[in-house]
C-alpha cells in the first residue's frame, strides 16, 4: 500500500515538473512573439508612439509648463521643483521678457546656460546677475549668490575692434 501511494506522488511530481516546463516554454514562445512584434516597428512608428506618450506625459498638471518637445532633463528638473530641489532663475531678455529656467540648485553657470540654449538661441549676449558677469562655467550658481527666483540679464556683449 505504501509503495503505491509513493509511487503515485512521484507520478504527481513528474506531472507537475512536465507542467512546469510547459508553462515556461509557453512563456518563453509569447516572449519571442512580442521581441517579433518589437522588431517589426520602424524607427517612425516608435519615434511617433514616443510622442504620442509624451504628449500625454506633458498635460499632467506638474508638467504642462514644459513645451511638447520637452527632454529628459527638463522632466526631471521641473520633478525636482516640486520636491525642493532645484530653483528657478528668471532670464530677463532685452526685450523685457522674463524666461523662467529651472535648474538643479547646485546648477554651474554652464548648466543654466544649457537651459537656456534648449529653449532659445542667444550667442552675442551674456548673463549677467548684479552687474556681475556670470563668466566662469565651471562655478556653482550659488557662488555667485544665485538663489531660488532670482533674476539674471542678457546683456549685449561689447565687441573689441
């Protein structure tokens, strides 16, 4: 009796290991039919489904400042607003517009350049913050007193003849 009770939960093993290895190659087939699918979208079709969801991504209320091409790196600095750990500067332009630029707050003068450079194109001008030239990229905004809405200027650059 004993060894027909044995040899029924051995038979009850083998069935369920052969389940097993059912289900894993069942998985491992649905697996290398979404890796098909995957390879069949060109480039276009996966740039376009990316715009789609970013799109979406942007009308959430914490980041519909953003404009429609937002990066990475504007997401991720306007997160960092919310949770206290970046600062706006405003830009002040020579036509009087105020741009507000968000940065980390331990952003370099180069980091709030390229902050700007991906939103306008500015080559003639520099940033200048109390009269005071912001020149050395390598320095920290806060070095130069920079701190959480304050405002820097586009101020033309002299040109030497």
């Amino acid at each position: 009796m004993e060894e027909a009770s044995e040899e029924d939960a051995g038979r009850q093993n083998v069935k369920e290991e052969e389940v097993e290895v059912q289900n894993m190659l069942d998985m491992t087939a649905v697996e290398g039919e979404e890796e098909e699918d995957v390879e069949s979208f060109t480039h276009a079709d996966v740039l376009d489904i990316f715009e789609e969801g970013l799109a979406r991504l942007v009308q959430d209320p914490l980041l519909c400042d953003l404009p429609i091409q937002v990066t990475l790196e504007e997401i991720n600095s306007q997160i960092a607003l919310e949770y206290g750990q970046a600062m706006t500067v405003k830009v002040l332009k020579a036509d009087g517009e105020i741009m507000p630029i968000v940065v980390v707050q331990d952003a370099s003068v180069l980091d709030l350049k390229k902050a700007i450079r991906r939103r306008y194109i500015w080559r003639s001008y520099n940033l200048v913050f109390q009269g005071e030239k912001l020149e050395d990229d390598r320095l920290r905004l806060k070095d130069y007193g920079i701190r959480n809405r304050d405002e820097v200027t586009f101020m033309k650059r002299l040109r030497k003849k």
